[in-house]
C-alpha cells in the first residue's frame, strides 16, 4: 500500500483505519497488529519457549494489541503475565475481544505490576499508543505513571507496541513520563514523532509492519523519512577526467564579524572540503586576516566584493555576521540580490528583529534557506522555543510558508521543510553535533552542494543528511560524542560523500 519512508500524522493514520473498515473484506488489524508483534519477540529477543514477558496493557485498542501479544506468547509456550488497571466495561469493542480470548486461554489478569521480580525477559509496552496529544490528553501521572517508570528501571529489553507510551505521536514530546523502549513496533506506517524531538532518544530500533493493508483512496503523504537512500538520491554526478575549477560552482560566505571569525571560516572550509570549485570569504571583523593560514585555498575578500562576483552560484550569509548595523546593511543587499541564500545564524535573528526583512524575505524571487535551531525558530516565529519544541512539525512549516523559503529546524531529528509544505524528518546524526561550529559547517554543505549544480531543496536534503551521518562516521570510530567538534565533521563528511559516489558509480557500470 505505501512505501515505508511515508510519514504520516495521527489523524492519517485513523483515516486509513477506518478506510480498511470499508473494504469488502475488512482485515483483523489488531490481530494482525498483535501476531505482527510478538513474531518480533520471538524472533528478535528469544527465539527459545519458556521465557517470562511482562505485558503491560491499557484501557484503549492499544491495550488490546497488548492482549493479543501476550495470547501469541503463551501459545508458543512462554511464561506471560498481564496487567490491566482499566475499568473492563469501557474497553472499546475489539480490545474488549481481545482480552476475552486472552482469558479463554487460561490467561490471567493483574492489576498491579508484581512486586517480587521474577527475571523477566522481556516487557511489552501497550499502555497507550498513539492516543497521546497535547490538546487532548493529560500526561501520564498516577498508577500508569508509577508502570512506566518501575519497567525503565529494569535492565530488560521493553518493545513498545506502535509508540512507546507517553510519546506524542505527531510532535515527539513526553508527556508527564515515556517508556524507553529497546524496539518499537509500529503499525500501518511510520510517525513523526518517531524520529524527532525525543522519539529517537525513546524508542530504541523502529520497526515497520504495514499489516498488508490495501484501503482505497489513502491520504496523499507530505512527510517522508530523510535516509540513506533518499540522500543517495541527490549525489552530484561523478567527476569528468575533462573538468576544471569552474566546473564546480562558486561559493561566497559572508560574515566573521569581530570576535567571530571562525564561524565563517568553518562554513567556508565545509564548503571547500565538500567540492565547491571556489569559495570566497568577506570578513566583517576590523582585523580580518588577509588569509586563511589553515586554508590558504580560501579567498578572502571584503564584504563588499562579494556582490561583483561572476558566476557566483551561492551565498551563504551569516555564520558569525553578529547584529551590527554593518550586519544589518549586508544582510540588506543580500535580500535585494537575485542569489541563492542560504541563511544562517546572527542573519536570522536580523531577521527575526526587523519586519522590512522578513517582508524582503518572503518576497525574494530567487530561492532561499534558512537553517534555525529552535531558539532562531522561536524568534522567526516571536514565540518561544518550548513552543517551537513542543510541535516541531508545524513551526518548521509555519517558517516555510511565512517566509517563502527552505527550511531546516534543527535538532534531534532535524525537519526539512520546502514552501509547498512537503516535510522531510532526518534520521542521521547523534549528540556530538551539540557543539559549536557545526551549524556553520552545514551552510557550507549546502553552499558547496548548491554550486554543483544540485537544486535548492536536493541539496538541503543531502547537506542535512550528510552532516548527520558524518558524525555518526565519527562515532563509529570512537571520536564522540564527546569531545566531538566540528572541523572533524567536514573531513568525514568528504570522506563519506567520496565513497557513496564511488559506490554509485560502481553500481551504474555494472548495470
């Protein structure tokens, strides 16, 4: 039915549900969603009877998707218990189902997790799914909550059934308390909060089963998963033997304001190591140096040639541009100019300080990206970063539309948003990128991507991508995530874009 990097939002997924209800032969979906499960325990965890699980069901279908788990693993001779504290007259229909073939087995049913632990070798997390949302529910608090925090403490591998409790589906966030799951298993079809906010810190390895469902006239997706093979997609085309330094486009960076140098420095070098042809750098700091000793490919320039360039492809503006009235007036030319922007840091904040900005922004005909962290979204927005935390999908589509832009939120599973509203979750990437310097490295990833020849939006899907992974390269070989820093980023970003466009050149000959 859909491609498993789809994304798809609460309400999608109750609209699919009930389109299934419609087909000629409605499928069982909590029994298929049950089995699905425990297959997954089986086969994953141990794959030997006799095991003890820990079932944790709750009072909606959730609950009942619990039920059917457990009754798979007593069937296939393991040791289940169950706990339920709902009121069993207001479980809703099929649950109520459930749970009556779990008791027609011989299954028994507690209503308080065991004191004494008896070893278990799994929990099975079904407490409450993707019930949870802001508008509508309570956090977790109580008995549910005294559950969830007793199974985070045990030193056993917890599967969360569709979401692991006390996450919301659409956004990520905890609500009151969240299981911390070891596997997710969820149904149907990916969700957002899967993968950003605090998803990827709760839900372990996530797991796709689509239960084979076949409605008619689904929901068109706008969100999808940005993966290895979506990046892949968006490589620059293998170097001709017949090329030269313009053959690879020309980035400017503009910034380095004094006290700030560095910052434009690493975004020119990000931009260099990545493949830009050229990249010049226009210093705003009084004592600029004349070059860049570290880098002398770098070409250093005053800000106000950047703006005479030929053939420039590219501009990124505001790695450590600071807010002075000189920031203010370059910011200013930059927004009139007919080029590519990437825009980033202190450029954002100008932005967000100043309306005749934001309003050249939006009317910019030329393509524009902006890369905000959270408190940057917060004051494009004027709205704080909890809220901007608290519903990550929308604030990064609000920016978007607002301004006529690209965008990526950046964070744990950073959000990449085009002006038509199509959103992309980042699934690279790990705590060592928290330091600083690495936002400046991403807008020259995207510059030099740019000046390739890549369109603004495949190369702030590959940029983002990329520079998630590269420092997971990193961490694979022991360099993080702490101590971490953002120059060694750009050179495992080289390396890795080397080796995925060797590896597709490889593929093609062989065809």
């Amino acid at each position: 039915m859909m491609t498993s990097d789809r994304i798809w939002l609460t309400a999608e997924i109750r609209e699919i549900e009930h389109l299934a209800t419609l087909l000629p032969e409605p499928p069982r979906l909590m029994e298929k969603a049950g089995l699905a499960a425990a297959q997954i325990v089986r086969d994953r965890l141990h794959k030997k009877p006799g095991q003890h699980a820990l079932v944790l069901a709750g009072p909606g279908n959730n609950g009942g998707d619990a039920f059917v788990v457990a009754r798979y693993l007593k069937e296939w001779g393991n040791v289940v218990t169950v706990v339920f504290n709902g009121d069993r007259n207001r479980v809703p229909p099929d649950a109520k189902q459930a749970m009556q073939a779990w008791i027609d087995t011989g299954g028994e049913i507690l209503t308080e997790v065991p004191d004494s632990d008896p070893n278990w070798d799994v929990v099975i997390d079904g407490l409450f799914g993707i019930g949870l949302d802001r508008t509508r529910s309570r956090p977790i608090e109580g008995k549910y909550r005294e559950w969830v925090d007793t199974v985070n403490r045990m030193n056993v591998p917890i599967v969360s059934l569709d979401i692991p409790s006390g996450l919301g589906s659409d956004d990520g966030c905890i609500y009151g308390t969240a299981i911390r799951a070891s596997i997710t298993v969820t149904f149907i079809g990916l969700k957002p909060g899967l993968f950003t906010n605090f998803g990827p810190e709760c839900c372990g390895t996530v797991m796709l089963r689509d239960l084979n469902i076949q409605p008619i006239s689904p929901p068109d997706p706008h969100i999808w998963l940005l993966n290895h093979n979506l990046a892949q997609s968006f490589l620059p085309p293998p170097r001709t033997i017949n090329s030269h330094k313009g053959s690879y486009g020309n980035v400017a960076i503009l910034g380095g304001s004094t006290g700030m140098i560095g910052a434009a420095l690493l975004a020119g070098r990000a931009a260099l190591h990545l493949g830009a042809g050229r990249v010049y750098l226009g210093l705003l700091a009084e004592n600029a140096p004349p070059v860049d000793l570290s880098q002398p490919e770098l070409m250093l320039r005053y800000p106000s040639e950047l703006f005479v360039l030929e053939h420039l492809n590219c501009l990124v503006i505001g790695p450590g541009l600071g807010q002075s009235k000189e920031a203010l007036s370059w910011l200013e030319q930059a927004l009139k100019s007919e080029q590519v922007l990437v825009i980033d840091a202190d450029a954002l904040n100008l932005i967000a300080q100043h309306q005749q900005l934001a309003r050249k922004l939006s009317q910019r005909s030329a393509f524009s990206i902006l890369t905000p962290h959270p408190a940057e979204a917060a004051r494009l927005l004027n709205t704080d970063t909890a809220t901007v935390q608290n519903d990550r999908m929308h604030a990064a589509e609000q920016i978007s539309r607002h301004f006529n832009c690209y965008t990526v939120l950046k964070g744990a599973g950073s959000i990449c948003c085009f002006p038509d509203g199509k959103r992309y979750l980042n699934t690279s990437g790990n705590p060592g990128l928290s330091t600083a310097g690495t936002g400046d490295v991403l807008a020259g990833f995207i510059g030099a991507l740019i000046a390739q020849g890549l369109n603004p939006d495949q190369a702030l899907l590959l940029a983002v991508y990329l520079h998630g992974a590269a420092a997971d390269h990193l961490l694979q070989q022991n360099y993080g995530p702490l101590g971490m820093v953002a120059s060694e980023v750009i050179g495992s970003a080289r390396l890795l874009l080397n080796q995925w466009t060797s590896q597709n050149k490889s593929a093609r000959a062989k065809k």
